[in-house]
C-alpha cells in the first residue's frame, strides 16, 4: 500500500489528473510500463514488484487502480466458497483501510461525504479525500467467472 500512498501524496494537489500525470508520477516512483500500445499518449499498464497497476479512463473521468489481493474463484466449490472468499475479500479490506488511516496520511484523510465508487458495485469499499483526490480501497468481482480483488484506487 505504500506504493500507492507515495502516489496519492504526489497527486494530492493537481488541479487536473490526467493519464500522462499519472504516468509521470509513476516513472518517477520506479514504475515500469507493463504493456504500451503503439502510438498511445501514454502507457496505460505499469509494474512495480507485485503490483500490477492500470490507468483507466480519460480525463476528467481518469483513475488509478492498483490491485493489491487477488484470489481466484473455484467454480466447483458452489456458492458458500464464493461468500467465504466475498468475506475474506472484506477482511482485507478492512485491515488496508485500518493500515492506511494509521500510516503516514493518518490526520491528513477525509472522510468523503458521498460514495466514491464511479458506478462500481463493490463488496466492500473505504474512501478518503487528500487535496483534490481521492483513495478508495475496495473488494471487487467484475464477472461471477473472474477472480475477486482488492483495488487501491486513486481519482
């Protein structure tokens, strides 16, 4: 998460987030481009270790989402393993959000009034403000198919 953090506090205060500020800030930070698409303005897909991170949208609608925890469904296991993963998903969840509130942004984080989910249904999410951004931390499954994650997003 501390990837993450150095990220948010480097774009706390930009009047605008865009695709090629994040991914300046990214380099700077020692991220390295995961894939890029020729002729694009910017590479959308950058690593750093373990993290895998993916610049989505355009601007003014742009975000950040780095995925911190990824577990894989197994589809012969029926429903009470998905519910078991949903709730595990939600521990963590709540042990970042715990993690993120006590480190170095501790005092420095708002609680937003409303939902910072841009139209995402996720199983569990906690939100901040810093500056003109902000950091949710959310358990996710796109597709019953897909694996469930845990994404850190900056917007």
């Amino acid at each position: 998460m501390d990837e993450v953090v150095a990220v948010l506090e480097l774009l706390a205060d930009d009047e605008s987030l865009t695709g090629e500020g994040i991914g300046a800030v990214l380099e700077r930070l020692g991220w390295g481009v995961a894939r890029q698409v020729p002729g694009a303005a910017f590479a959308r897909v950058w690593r750093k270790n373990d993290l895998l991170a993916g610049i989505e949208g355009d601007a003014p609608q742009v975000r950040l989402a780095v995925t911190l925890w990824e577990r894989e469904v197994d589809e012969e296991a029926g429903f009470d393993a998905l519910e078991a993963l949903y709730d595990e998903s939600a521990q963590v969840v709540g042990r970042i959000a715990h993690e993120v509130e006590t480190g170095v942004l501790a005092g420095r984080l708002v609680r937003p009034d409303g939902g910072r989910t841009q139209g995402i249904d996720y199983i569990e999410q906690r939100a901040w403000v810093l500056g003109r951004r902000s950091l949710l931390v959310g358990a996710v499954q796109d597709d019953t198919e897909l694996p469930v994650r845990v994404d850190a997003v900056v917007s």
